[in-house]
C-alpha cells in the first residue's frame, strides 16, 4: 500500500512539474492585441508628425529660394567679379565719322557708356534715340560722359556705319568693333553682348572698370540713373 501510495505522488509530482514547464497556450483575441501593439509601435517610430513634415518641407523650400532667387538692382547685371576690370579698352578703333584713330582707353578718367550694336537693329536705334536724349540732358552739367557705340556685326564696314550716323545725325562715337574685340566681349560679358536686339549696354567707371547694365531698351532716365552714382565718385 505505501509503495502504491509513493507511486502516486510521484505521477502527481511529474504532472505538475510538466503544466509548469509547458508554454502557455495564447487567446486568438490576445495575439490580434499584441499585433496592434507592434503596428502602434512601427507607426509611432517610423511616420513622422504633421509638424515635422512642415518643417521639413519648409526647410527645402528655403534652400530651394537660397539657390534659385536672384537678387541686386534690376537695373546692372552682376559679371563674374574676374571679369570686371575691362582690358580690351585698348584695341585699336576708327571713328566711322571722322576717320580718327582712337581707343577707349582714350577716356580713361572720364565715365564711357558702351553699346554693342548692328545698322540692321531696329531695336539699337530706339536704345540710341534714349542715348541722344541722355546726351542731351548731361550736356550742360558735365563733360565726363562720353557715349560709345561699336558696330559688332561683321558683315558691315566703315562707310555702311558711316551712312548709318549721317542719316541719324547721332553725335557721338561710332566705330566698327573687329573680329578679336568681337570675340573677347562675348567671352568676358556673354553671348548677349553679341545680340544687338537685346539692347546690351555696359558703363565703364572712372578706374576702368566694366558695369554691365540690364538687357533690353533703357529710357534716358534709367540710363542717368545709372552712370551719375559713377560721374559723382570723381576721378
């Protein structure tokens, strides 16, 4: 009797220590809860809140207006800073007019209004009717403007210039750029300087240096604007 007693113990023992051991079993409803509890977790890691996407966004916006808007005075065009001390004032030129051998540099001291232009150009001979009237205007109050236009087309010669400046009566210098100083203003201030429809226009100060000014036609009084700042620094 006590050795069947024993056994029973012990079977009653091991049974318990089996329940003990095995893994307890998890409710369909249980595991569903612990799902929703992972996907809450990834959510809350991984999607960032209405705030911070503003923010970024935001961010981006700045950095994209830091790099794409352009800024300074609509009037001047801002060169490459290496750019702008002009070396070809020195080339050799002719006054298609009166046949006289000059340079820009000639001027040097003095404030020079340099146009590049074509006879054909409809547009250069509007941007010139404001240059007379600028002429015109500063005539009386100073004698340190001086007005240049170079013919940049090279199917035209001196005495087509010529004509062209007689039949005007425009009275200042016109000369006929060559093929080098032709080549070195559209690399030093861009191809645009080559388009005479576009009006271009560029200031030489006092020291020589190259300020060129906003594309298209400038009224006198834009062009005032622009060159007293360089007539009032003096010399």
């Amino acid at each position: 009797m006590q050795s069947k007693n024993a056994m029973r113990r012990i079977l009653v023992l091991g049974t318990l220590l089996l329940g003990a051991c095995a893994p307890k079993a998890v409710s369909t409803r249980e595991a569903q809860m612990g799902e929703v509890s992972t996907s809450e977790a990834m959510m809350v890691d991984e999607t960032p809140t209405s705030e911070e996407v503003m923010m970024d966004e935001t961010a981006t916006a700045e950095g994209v207006m830091t790099r794409e808007t352009p800024s300074g005075d609509a009037m001047a065009v801002s060169p490459d800073p290496s750019m702008q001390v002009a070396d070809w004032p020195g080339t050799p030129l002719t006054d298609a007019v009166t046949g006289r051998a000059f340079q820009v540099d000639d001027y040097q001291g003095k404030v020079v209004l340099v146009e590049t232009m074509a006879v054909w150009c409809t547009t250069c001979r509007e941007q010139q009717e404001q240059m007379r009237s600028l002429q015109s205007q500063m005539m009386e109050q100073t004698t340190d403007l001086v007005l240049v236009s170079l013919d940049i087309d090279s199917n035209e010669d001196i005495d087509t210039l010529q004509k062209y400046v007689n039949t005007t009566g425009f009275a200042w210098t016109f000369a006929v750029a060559p093929p080098d100083l032709i080549r070195t203003i559209g690399l030093r201030y861009g191809d645009q300087f080559l388009n005479p429809p576009s009006a271009p226009i560029l200031i030489l100060d006092r020291r020589g240096t190259a300020h060129p000014l906003r594309f298209g036609i400038k009224s006198s009084q834009d062009l005032m604007e622009a060159v007293q700042p360089y007539l009032e620094a003096g010399s």
